[in-house]
C-alpha cells in the first residue's frame, strides 16, 4: 500500500506545483515534428489523463475496430503507469512478466509506477491525417518482409508519457515514451518508441526515492490476453529495461515494431554484443521469460555496438 502522508511531504519539498510542477517541469511542449517520437501535446490535439497516482483516460471509443491477436476491440484505454489496455482499465503499480493470468489484452510501452502529481502529463489522440499516415507507411515498411505488402495505414492511435516521474520520486528524473497502435481495418501494427529514460521504479516496488532505480524494474512488451501469445522485450523487469531506448528490434535505437492482428514472430536483425562487435545469433541479454510456452523468439539489436 501506498503511504499519502509521504507524498505530501515531497510535494511541500519540491516546489510550486501552480507555477512550474513540483519537478520543474513547466508547461506541455509539442513533441518535436521529426525525430523518433511522433507529435504530441495539445497543439496537435491531444487529450490528456488526469494529474493523479495510478489514473487513466475515460474509455476511448475507437473510429476503426483494432485487432489485437485475432480479437476486435472497439475502444481501449490508456493508463498512467505505461499501459495501453483493452477491455479494462489497468490501475495496478507494480510490473508483472507476460503471460499474465486471465483475459486482459494490452501493450505495456514501460509499465511501471507513474505519477503525474509530481510531474509530466500522458497525452492521446485518435488520427486519420494524411500525413501522420504516410509517416507511419514509411516508418512500419522495415517491420515487413517480401513478399508481404508494406502497411498503409488508415487510422492511428498516439499515446505519449512526456516527462513522466515516478510514485514518491525526490528528484526530477523523468521518461518520455510512446505507443502507436495503426491499422488498415485488415493488419494491425504497435510500435513502441523511446525518449529519455531516467528511472525504472517507484518507491512503493522498493525503488531508490533519488535514483528511480532497485527494486522491481519496469515491464515492457504486450499480452495478447489469451496466456498464449505475449512478448517480454529483453531486459524487462531488471535493471537492462533502463536501456530499452539504445535497443531496438528493427535497428533503430528506441524503436520496436510488432504486428499484433495475427501471432508472427517479429526478428530483428543480428545481436551485437556489448563487448565485440561480431554479430551473435542470440541474445545478449536474457528475458525475463524462460517460460517453454513462450512463443515469440525474438533477436535484439544493441544499437552502436558498444554501450
């Protein structure tokens, strides 16, 4: 359980929360028009969840049905502590490794405990833009191979954690992440990037109050919901997830890309080690899922070699 009396406490600590956010972190920017993230803020029309511990959005209804492993969901929601659900919201604080027991279908871009009293703000949107669709076209056509066709996407969903701090945080160490979710009503796509990463636990999951660091680390991947299919990117719930932004599983530092409206085993290209710079046909870096019924076998790109 959660201690309120301490988070009073570092709230009278950290500062005005009316003027600049008890950590600083002052206003809510536009993403930048290029680079990894996509745009996001209220000036491209995002909505945001409420400033509180463990909230979420209201239950978003979608334009287009998404597939999520060969279920059709018509409205999901999008949860401060780093999760994109289906069917239900997701309150819970502390990460758990995939499969997780019982229907509950979501994308998890770094589940872990957020919270947005103490700074930062998690922004979504529906689009049908032209030209967020033709970026995404581009950005997707390295997931596919020949002879599959190349995504054209019809409808997106953006869901950004900008700056976001952790549950009993006593410094202004923060992460910026994304999900998009994209479709063309036939296959659908989720794909996972990564900004600055400070911190991967709160204190209620015994993280350091100063570090953002210990105890039990974030989670990252998707659970299908139907304990079958379901992915841990590599390094989940250990102090590796820190680094999810210098790896990738399409050779782009911070960005992961899945099909997700049927199971297909995504392989990225060969590993690099952190001490060599010789390809190695598995990875350095273990899941936190050894389970024999996992089945998705995925190779890691350490992106730059060496870290």
């Amino acid at each position: 359980m959660k201690a309120p009396h301490l988070l009073l406490l570092l709230l009278l600590l950290l500062g005005r929360v009316d003027e600049w956010g008890p950590l600083g972190t002052r206003g809510a920017p536009m993403g930048p028009p290029g680079g990894l993230l996509y745009p996001f803020g209220p000036d491209v029309g995002d909505d945001a969840t409420p400033h509180e511990d463990d909230g979420m959005s209201p239950e978003i209804f979608l334009w287009e049905i998404f597939s999520f492993y060969g279920q059709a969901h018509r409205s999901l929601y999008v949860n401060n502590n780093g999760v994109v659900s289906f069917g239900m919201g997701v309150p819970e604080f502390t990460p758990e490794p995939f499969p997780l027991p019982g229907h509950r279908p979501f994308v998890a871009p770094y589940w872990a405990d957020v919270d947005t009293r103490l700074g930062g703000n998690v922004f979504y949107r529906q689009s049908r833009k032209p030209e967020l669709l033709a970026r995404l076209a581009r950005d997707l056509a390295v997931a596919v191979t020949y002879p599959d066709p190349t995504p054209q996407p019809t409808w997106a969903f953006v869901a950004t954690w900008d700056r976001v701090s952790f549950f009993g945080a006593a410094s202004n160490k923060v992460n910026t992440f994304q999900a998009v979710l994209a479709t063309d009503e036939v296959t659908s796509y989720v794909m996972l990037n990564y900004g600055d990463i400070q911190w991967t636990t709160g204190i209620a999951n015994d993280g350091d109050a100063h570090t953002g660091l210990g105890g039990v680390p974030a989670q990252a991947g998707f659970n299908s919901g139907d304990d079958v299919h379901y992915y841990n990117i590599p390094g989940s719930r250990s102090p590796e997830v820190l680094r999810i932004n210098r790896r990738s599983n399409v050779g782009i530092p911070g960005r992961w890309i899945f099909r997700v409206d049927e199971f297909t085993a995504t392989e990225g290209p060969p590993v690099f080690t952190e001490n060599t710079l010789t390809p190695s046909l598995t990875p350095s870096i273990p899941t936190t899922t050894p389970d024999q019924r996992r089945t998705t076998e995925e190779r890691v790109y350490i992106c730059g070699g060496r870290e």
